[in-house]
C-alpha cells in the first residue's frame, strides 16, 4: 500500500537504516526506493556508507537539498507505475491532521533564487543548437519540406510552418526560453503542429504558455500565413490554468522594446508560477483534508448513532419477544392447569354415575393429559430452552 511521507522524513528515513532492509517497510525493491528518492531529489548513501559506518570509519552524511520551485514536499512511495497516485486513505483522513503548510521561504526569496539560477536569457540571432523539442519540430518540418519536393502537386497541408522569418523569430524565442528554465527542470511540451502553445513541467506543476502575434492571424485552407516581416509584434502569456484563455501575466512587443529584451523576466516568472501554484495547491489540499476530515469524522458519529438506535431498538424487539413468550407460556400453562382440573372431574363424575366403560374413559383421560402435559411448558421442559435462549440473544432459537 502507498504511503506518503514528507521529504524531511523521506530522508531521515534513507539515512537512519540501509534501503536494502528499509525497503521491506513499503513493499518495493531498494532499487525502487532510490528511484523514488531521485524523483524528488532526496540524496542516498552511496554503496559502502553503511560498511564504513559499522566500521568505525569516518561517513559523509550529504545534506538535503532546498525543495525545487514547483515540486511536492509530499513524497508518495510504492505509489505503483503511476506517479500521480493520490487515493487517500480513510485511515489517513482520519489521522492527526499535519501543520498547516508552511514554506521555508517567501515567495520573494524564492524569486531572487529562480534569477540567480536562470542568469540572463538572450536570443541569438543565429542558434547553433536547438533544444530538443524545438529540433523535433525543425525535423518535422524537413520531413515536409522532402515531401514537397518530391511531389508534382502543391500540398498545402504539407507546407512547412516555420519557414517564415516570422516563425524563425518565435523558435529562437522560446529555444531560449526553454534553456532558461531547463536550468530548474523546466520540461515543455508543444501542443499543434504550429506550436502556438506549449505547457513547462516542473515536477507535478504544469505551466501553460503562449507565444503568438498580438493581433489575429488570418487563416486559409488551414494554414496560418503571417506577414511575414520580422516587425510582427509577438505576445507571450502565462496562463491560469491548461484550458483556460485567462492570463496571468502577458508580455509583448512596443515600440522600442522587443520580446527579445524582456526574456530573462520571463523566464524567471515561468518557473516562480509553478512555485506560486505548488504553494495555492498544497493550501488547498491542507484546506480540503481539514474539510474531508470533519465530514468524515460527522459521517462515523451519525454511523455510531445509528448502530446504537438500532442496537436498541433490537433489543426492545428482544425484550418485547421475551414478553410475549412469558405470556404465552403462562397462557399455556393455564389451559394445561384447565384440561387436568377438567379431566379431573370427569373421572369424579365417572366413578359416581359410570356412565362409560373404565377402559373407554382411561384411553380418553391418557390421551388428554398427555396434551396437557404437550401444553405445559413445565412438564415439557419448554420454560428451561426459553431461559436458555433469554441468557443468548445471539441464539439462532431465540425470538
């Protein structure tokens, strides 16, 4: 079963035994348990800590590092293939709730760390080494351009979209930008064959961003044409979330100042984003687990409430069960106390008047008392199996 612990006591953890035996806590392998401490960036003893350690001989112990911009304090393990693993326990939900989120730094130091990190970002006018996504779309693009040639017919849906001065310009923009914000992890991916938008992963934080002309492009046979002049104005927005247009914040060309010159604000702001939402989300599920505890903790009262209403209404049933027994017996035990009185005097009568055979009457008298006797919840025993079933609720014979 996964479990979720915090990276401080991730890393207590890794260091306090080898991960050969602490591994067994979670059912994974130690090859598991490193992997997940690598996701989240949690330093392990190298091979040989613990034999110099019994040793006697002097360990380096490395120090955990600050939480990257964007990832989970919380670190999920034996969460299967899936990272994204996030049932909840009921067991948990009920547990002590933790602190209330804190972080170390203010959002403002965490600024001046991401700017420090990232440098200043400049756009080449020439690039020599595209960032790998960019380079699949070049290729992507070559492949076009082979068709093209290759064919005796114009394809418009082939045309090659970054062709363009245009187009180049928008490529040497972002391969900047996602060389900045690879230097804290930053992995875009584009979305469209044109890639006018593009989401930047930081660990579990997603950013979505667009880089497109400031006024509307006009569209036919479903190929954006542009201009085609390097003064198209550009505009780059941070978006609130993946499908919505809202931005957050938009940066674009003026008269004068280029998208080019504004790059290493962006870059910084990017990535400060996926922080700023890791902060709102884990305030968020704090708020949430607080929430869910409360309900959940109201819905197991009401479930004690009304195990005890009908805990008590079984028993009133019982009790009421018992009582119409008890009368039944004591009913039973009357008509039997009458058909021996009534036997009775019928043998008075006989031995006065004789009015049938001895033999008739005796075959009569047996047949009647033993009813009596089959009635009687004395003389039958039944007074002892109701004792017996009164002592056991549980019993299958009891009412």
């Amino acid at each position: 079963m996964a479990e979720r612990l915090s990276r401080k006591e991730l890393y207590d953890l890794v260091w306090s035994e080898p991960l050969m035996t602490l591994c067994s806590r979670f059912g994974i392998s130690d090859v598991a348990l490193r992997k997940t401490c690598a996701r989240s960036e949690i330093p392990t003893p190298e091979r040989g800590y613990w034999a110099k350690k019994d040793a006697g001989k002097p360990t380096f112990q490395v120090a955990l590092p600050m939480r990257p911009p964007g990832m989970d304090d919380q670190v999920l393990i034996a969460a299967g293939q899936s990272y994204w693993y996030q049932d909840w326990k009921k067991e948990e939900l009920l547990g002590p709730l933790p602190a209330l989120p804190e972080f170390s730094k203010p959002i403002e130091a965490v600024r001046e760390r991401i700017a420090k990190v990232i440098g200043k970002v400049t756009v080449p006018r020439e690039v020599r080494v595209w960032h790998p996504a960019i380079g699949r779309l070049l290729k992507e693009d070559e492949t076009r351009r082979e068709k093209q040639r290759a064919s005796s017919y114009p394809m418009s849906s082939n045309v090659p979209p970054f062709d363009l001065p245009f187009e180049r310009r928008r490529l040497r923009i972002l391969n900047s930008l996602f060389v900045a914000v690879g230097r804290m992890n930053g992995k875009p991916s584009f979305y469209g064959q044109e890639a006018r938008e593009c989401h930047v992963s930081f660990y579990q934080q997603h950013v979505r961003i667009t880089l497109d002309q400031s006024n509307q492009s006009s569209r036919h046979d479903n190929v954006t044409t542009f201009s085609g002049s390097n003064d198209g104005k550009l505009s780059l927005s941070i978006h609130e979330g993946p499908n919505t247009e809202t931005a957050l914040k938009t940066w674009q060309d003026s008269d004068g100042v280029k998208l080019e010159t504004q790059m290493t604000e962006i870059a910084a702001e990017i990535v400060l984003t996926a922080e700023i939402r890791y902060r709102e989300r884990a305030n968020h599920q704090y708020q949430w687990r607080v929430e869910r505890k409360a309900k959940l903790e109201d819905e197991e009262r009401q479930r004690m409430l009304e195990t005890e209403r009908a805990e008590k209404e079984r028993q009133k049933r019982i009790e009421q069960a018992r009582i119409d027994r008890l009368l039944r017996d004591a009913a039973a035990f009357q008509r039997a106390g009458e058909i021996r009185r009534y036997v009775e005097a019928i043998r008075v009568a006989q031995s006065r008047n004789g009015t049938i055979s001895s033999d008739e009457f005796g075959r009569w008298s047996q047949w009647a008392l033993t009813q009596a006797d089959r009635i009687d919840p004395i003389t039958g025993g039944a007074f002892l199996t109701a004792m017996q079933d009164e002592d056991n609720p549980l019993s299958p014979k009891a009412p």
